[in-house]
C-alpha cells in the first residue's frame, strides 16, 4: 500500500468520525441499547394468538396491493418502453420519454404514497397507486434497456421486408425481450412486496400501517411479530422467485435447459 | 442448342432484356476517406441466377444492403425495376415486400417458433387486426406448411428457432424468404459455414426455387467454385471494385472483356487476383 493510499483511508475514516459526531451516532448508545431487543423479544411471546391471523390477514392484503401494482404498473410502462427505446424510434419521440420516466423514478415510492393519500385519502388504494408509479418508471426503464440490447440482425432482416412498425413491434422485439420482462416482474413483484410492507407508515394501507400504529402505542411486541411475518413473507417470495426464473426464465433465454438438482 | 432454346421459349429471350437491377458508377461510404465500393457498375437480367464473389471486406454483403434499401449510395445511381431503393420511399417499401433478403446472420426471431418465423414473409399482406392478434388467413398457414415441405422442413411447425441446428436455420430463412412470394432473392453467404453436403442441399433448394419461381437471384459468395457451379453470370468483387463479370453457359464461360475461357483460367485469374 502506497503512502497516498493511507493519507486517503486515512482521511475516508476521520469523515465518518466527524459526520458521526455531527448526526450524534454514538456506538457506545448502540450497545446500551441491545438489551431493549431482550425486552421486546420477550413482549412478543406475550402477545396473544389472536394477533397473528390479523398479522397473516395484513400481509395478504399487503401482497395484493403489491400484485395490483406490479401488473398494472408494468402494463403501463410496456407501451412507453416501446417509445422510449432508441432502436425504435427517433430523437424526438424517445428523449421526452425518457425524461418522463426518469422524473417518476425521481421520487420513491414513500413520497408517491404521501401525494396520493393527500388525492384520494388514506387507505390502501393511494398505496396502490403509490406502487403503479413506482413500477412504472422502473419497469419502463428495464426494458427499453432490454428492448436496446436485442439482436438487431432479426431486426434488420425482418424490417428489410418492409414491414410496418407495428409489425416489427410484435413479431421481433415483444417475443426477443418477452423473458427480459417476466424475469423483470417478478423482481418488481419481489421488491414491491417490500415497498408495501412500509407504505403503511404514511397511512397508505398494508401491514406497514399496524406496524406503525403499534409503535405509536409502544406495543413493541405486536410490532415485531408482524414484522416478522413481513421477514418470513420476504424471504419466502425471494426463494420462490430464484426457483421460477431458474426453471422458466433461464431456459428460454439462453436455449437450453437447466440442470436442476 | 441455344438458339433452339429461345424459339421454344420466345418469352424467356423477351424477359431476359429486361435489366431488373441496374447499378451505375456506384460509390458507398462509412465515413468521408474509406469507401466500401469504388464505381461499381451492374446491369442483372431478370430471372438470372447472379453470383458475387469476393474476399471478407470487398464490399460484396454492401452491394446486397444497396439493393434491398436498407443501406443508400453515396454517389451513383442505383434502379431497382427503375424504382430507387430507399427503405424511407413508399413506392420501394412496398417493392421490398417481395424482395426476399437472407442476411449472413439469418436474422431469425430465436423465441419464436419455425411456423411464425417463416410466416413472417407473409405479413405485408396481412391487416392491422390480424397482425396484431396473429390471426393469419388459413390460406397463408397451408402456404407456409408447403414452402416447408418444399424446403425440407415439415414436422418441425413448433420448434422454436434457438433449437435448430445451422442447416435447419437456413432453410427456414429460405422459406421465409419465398413467403414473400418473391421476385427477387438476395442471398449473403448463405452456405458459408456449412459443411459441403448440406451446402450442396441449400444450393440446390435455392435453384429449384430460383428456376421454379423465375426468380433473380443474387447470391453472395466467397467460393469461387460453387458460384460457378449454380450462377448464370458471375461478378468478382474485389477492394470494392468489380475486377471481373463472367457468363457460365454449361462448362463455357464467357469473360465480357477478353472473350472465351475455361474454367481453369477463371480460377487461376480469381486467385491471382483476390490473393495478391
């Protein structure tokens, strides 16, 4: 390692002292605070039954919402993809596309959430709407990078036929880009599940709402056992992702199958 | 024998006048220095069986973009039956709907299956809503399973095109093309990475369409040999420029500059001039 490295590594680490002594992040108050995570374990094994089917009942209603987004969110941002994608189209149509698109992306998903209970009140539909935006700007942006990177030998040769754009549309980039996009919904769906669980805190339904609710009450206990379930839920749909995209993504991308054990 | 051949045939002496493709002092360029093709002259008769042969980078696969449209000369003056290739002009947009093109790639649909693939040719004649829904007219699917079994692949409707073997790949761009209904079949070194056997077979499938369907076909090559083995008239590419134009009738060949020649001097005068 080189002087000029340390003096850099040197200076990285006095930052974060600084920055942690300006924003109060006192490590010794992490490990006086471990021991609250006893007491709140133990509130948990206090919590009566009856909470954890109205624990399952939130999420349930929080992977609906996620779902809802997911597909319809992606639905929208199919079309703008199409015209956001430089193969496609010229300067004209795909630049103010583009900048349409990553405006959206500009804001999470939280702050989508807050603009729309402020329209349409709280509740689990300015969650929802919340997600669709929020898809839609990412999706949009997945696959007009997919719809770029498409062989563009079947292109050429199918657009040497004269064909119209439509045409071109349908029988070459949907079916070349078709797996970049179900391997896409599933991540969004995976995420957005995750994006739901906390959009509950500004009051856009979910889980995320009895959550934040019992933390208002000091219901410690009630809180962690419904965040477990979020955990467990999370988990759950990221393993069961990997195994679809495995068994069906995988394959017809790259023509072959894959050995599963 | 020739002369025999037009009297039972008087049509054929009258068709063949007439310049379907017509390439005059043509020039190409990628950037204002280099240029892909330097004057090319070409004059193609229709329903002839064209060759160009010519070294990787003599321009040969630029002449093939030039005459379906895709690519635009820099200077000169190319006519397509007296239409200008342009993909932007209506008029030849839809003169390209039965131009059949089979790019060295193949540009196959890989997560399509063979019957779609094939029906691609098809689809100028299609309309919106059937395009769309991928409704085509019965009519076109028996079309398309004939053009199949003429090309050697009946059974394989529902394979998908990523699971077919380089052969298989070929005949089906070659059914795509003859979807089209074409008039004219621009070939880019279709058999090049083929072992000699399957070679042989696309070449034959080509010519009996060429024959059948009184097709111009102009094919890219760089085997000298198989050019004059199936070609009417072959041009030799080099640099860019057109070094040599010969007729093949049987085992005569005919240098339009410098009068009759066999086969070994063609050969010889090939080699010596591409591998300088």
């Amino acid at each position: 390692m080189t002087p000029k490295n340390n003096i850099i590594i040197g200076i990285i680490i006095a930052l974060v002292v600084v920055a942690s002594y300006n924003v109060d992040a006192n490590p010794l108050e992490f490990a006086k605070g471990l021991p609250n995570l006893a007491i709140v374990a133990e509130e948990m094994f206090l919590v009566e039954p009856k909470y954890i089917p109205t624990a399952l009942w939130a999420m349930f209603e929080t992977i609906q919402m996620a779902f809802i987004g997911t597909v319809v969110g992606t639905a929208i941002a199919l079309p703008l993809s199409m015209l956001a994608a430089r193969n496609l189209n010229s300067k004209y149509v795909y630049a103010p596309v583009r900048a349409l698109l990553a405006a959206i992306r500009t804001f999470p998903s939280i702050l989508w959430a807050i603009l729309f209970v402020i329209m349409v009140g709280l509740g689990t539909f300015a969650g929802v709407l919340a997600i669709v935006m929020y898809t839609v700007g990412f999706v949009a942006k997945l696959q007009y990078e997919a719809i770029e990177t498409i062989d563009s030998d079947p292109m050429d040769a199918v657009n040497s036929i004269g064909v119209s754009k439509w045409q071109l549309i349908r029988y070459v980039v949907i079916p070349e880009s078709a797996s970049h996009l179900l391997s896409q919904m599933l991540y969004m769906f995976d995420y957005n599940v995750r994006q739901t669980s906390i959009l509950g805190l500004v009051g856009a339904g979910g889980i995320g709402f009895y959550i934040i609710n019992y933390i208002k009450f000091f219901e410690y206990g009630k809180a962690a056992i419904f965040m477990l379930v979020v955990l467990v839920t999370v988990l759950f749909i990221d393993w069961a992702s990997v195994k679809i995209r495995d068994k069906y993504i995988i394959k017809s991308q790259h023509g072959m199958k894959v050995i599963t054990k | 024998m020739k002369q025999i051949q037009m009297t039972q045939n008087p049509s054929f002496s009258l068709i063949s006048t007439n310049k379907i493709i017509q390439m005059n002092n043509v020039w190409t360029s990628y950037d204002s220095k280099n240029f892909a093709l330097e004057g090319i002259n070409l004059s193609i008769s229709r329903g002839t069986n064209y060759a160009i042969v010519g070294q990787s980078g003599s321009g040969k696969s630029t002449l093939l973009k030039l005459m379906n449209g895709m690519m635009i000369p820099s200077k000169g003056t190319i006519k397509i039956d007296y239409v200008t290739p342009n993909i932007n002009n209506k008029k030849f947009k839809k003169m390209m709907h039965t131009i059949g093109y089979i790019p060295q790639s193949l540009g196959l649909v890989k997560n399509i299956t063979v019957l779609e693939n094939i029906l691609i040719g098809a689809l100028p004649r299609l309309t919106k809503l059937q395009s769309l829904f991928k409704k085509f007219p019965e009519s076109e699917i028996q079309e398309a399973k004939r053009i199949m079994s003429l090309v050697g692949l009946s059974g394989k409707e529902d394979r998908k095109a990523y699971m077919l073997s380089g052969g298989e790949k070929r005949r089906v761009a070659i059914a795509r093309a003859l979807m089209q209904k074409p008039t004219i079949l621009l070939a880019d070194e279709i058999v090049s990475e083929l072992d000699h056997v399957t070679a042989r077979e696309i070449m034959n499938l080509i010519a009996d369409a060429q024959k059948r369907m009184n097709l111009t076909a102009i094919m890219v090559h760089h085997d000298m040999q198989l050019a004059l083995e199936y070609a009417n008239r072959v041009a030799v590419i080099k640099e860019g420029r057109k070094i040599l134009e010969i007729g093949v009738e049987g085992d005569t060949i005919v240098d339009f500059q410098t009068g009759d020649l066999n086969t070994e001097e063609i050969m010889e005068m090939y080699s010596d001039d591409t591998k300088k």
